[in-house]
C-alpha cells in the first residue's frame, strides 16, 4: 500500500496502520482456526489484498470500522477465522 492511512482508536490517538500487524493478525487467527501454516498464510494474503483494495479510498478510518471490516473480509474466506477474531479481541 503506498500511501498513509490513519487508524483512529477509540481514545481518538491516530496512528499509521500496520500492514504487518494487520497480515499477523489474519495468520494467527488462521492457525487458531485450526489451519496449517501454509493455509494461514494463503488466508492472510487473500485477506489482505481486500483489506488494501477497501483502504485504497480511505485517508483515515476507525479503528472500530477497521476491525468491522476485517470480520467481513473473513467471514468470507473462513468463518471460524471470522468468529475467532470477533469473540476474542486480545488475539493481537
């Protein structure tokens, strides 16, 4: 992703959003989803690629939209990725 995108937290600091940590998250739900590392990895890449193609219009999104749309983006690839990442915040 080339250009900057401002994560708002719900305290109101911004911050820079992390592809890193958004891959990271995606592949650890993944592997706790019970898929082997390479399928962990093949569903971060997918999801990612969906994530930066939604963030492309964005300049600045909430980090509570943000986590919105991560669920979206796995329910479509695994939804007991999905449902992980959603009833266990403290994944990442």
């Amino acid at each position: 992703m080339m250009k900057v995108v401002l994560v708002e937290k719900r305290d109101g600091r911004c911050e820079k959003f992390d592809e890193e940590k958004a891959y990271n998250i995606f592949c650890r739900v993944g592997l706790n989803a019970h898929l082997n590392e390479k399928e962990a990895e093949k569903l971060a890449d997918k999801a990612m690629k969906d994530l930066n193609q939604f963030l492309k219009t964005k300049r600045k999104i909430k980090s509570t939209e943000l986590f919105k749309q991560k669920i979206k983006i796995l329910k479509k690839y695994n939804k007991e990725a999905a449902f992980l990442y959603e009833t266990h915040r403290d994944i990442n």
